[in-house]
C-alpha cells in the first residue's frame, strides 16, 4: 500500500528538527547514522546547506540532504545531495526519488544548475536523471562512483 508523503526543508531549532535527529539516532544505516545525527545536533550547516524529510502521516518515513562538501576530497565538486535514507518500512514506494526531486528543486531555487550524489552501486540513480561522471576515492579510502544531474 503506497501512504501519500508530504516533503519539507527542516530549518534548525525546531520541532522537525528534534523529530529527525530522534529519527537518525534510531535509524538502521549504521555507518553513517552517528555522522549525520553529529551534523544535526550541531547544526554544522552553513549558507544554502539543509535537511528534507519526507512525512508519512505525520510520520518521518526518509530523509536527505543538500551540501557543500560530502565524503570526498572534491570541494569544486558541490552541490551534493546525500543523506539519503527511507525507513524500511517504507521503501519500494519512491519516496528516495521524490526526496532527491525535492531537493534538487530547493538547488535550483538557490542558483545552482547541476547536482551530484555519488554511491557504490550503479542502477539507481540513474532512474532519476542522474548520469555517471567517474569513479572517485572517499576519505575511507574506497572507491565509489560520481552521478550528476543537469537541473
């Protein structure tokens, strides 16, 4: 059964905000969560940078993010859209697509005119209009692949 979601900007000091670290904090993706909920309670995000979750009936089903800098030592490489998570509960439903689509709508509004979002695997992004640039190394040392979308 496919639930209808709504998806916001999350601005700082607010009861979303509090609503998504909790979110994070519990969340399933173990290598990344302590990062991004460490971002979130610091607010370590600066000018146009953000958060978007998606809401399931009043629900925080998803998440991603806009940023300047991402895993990488790339920083003429930006914006990222990264963060991407769906609870389990909820994938299969698009709602990674829609947070990305949202997110790269929010870009576009500040100016930008391309996005990039990298991963280990091939095949996803690309049903949402991203295409593959290169490889590139992470800070881990591991090689991942570079996507980016003209918006």
């Amino acid at each position: 059964m496919k639930s209808k979601a709504t998806i916001i900007k999350v601005d700082g000091n607010t009861d979303t905000a509090d609503r998504l670290l909790s979110f994070v904090e519990n969340c399933s993706w173990t290598g990344v969560k302590d990062h991004i909920a460490e971002m979130i309670r610091s607010r370590e995000f600066s000018d146009w940078e953000t958060m978007f979750v998606a809401l399931v009936d009043g629900k925080i089903a998803g998440m991603a993010s806009a940023l300047k800098t991402d895993y990488y030592p790339l920083p003429d490489i930006y914006p990222w859209v990264s963060c991407i998570f769906v609870s389990e509960e909820y994938r299969g439903q698009k709602l990674s697509g829609r947070l990305i689509e949202f997110a790269n709508g929010y870009l576009k509004e500040k100016g930008f005119r391309r996005s990039y979002i990298a991963s280990e695997f091939f095949g996803l992004y690309e049903q949402y209009g991203y295409a593959y640039i290169k490889d590139i190394v992470n800070y881990g040392g591991g090689v991942d692949h570079l996507f980016a979308k003209e918006l």
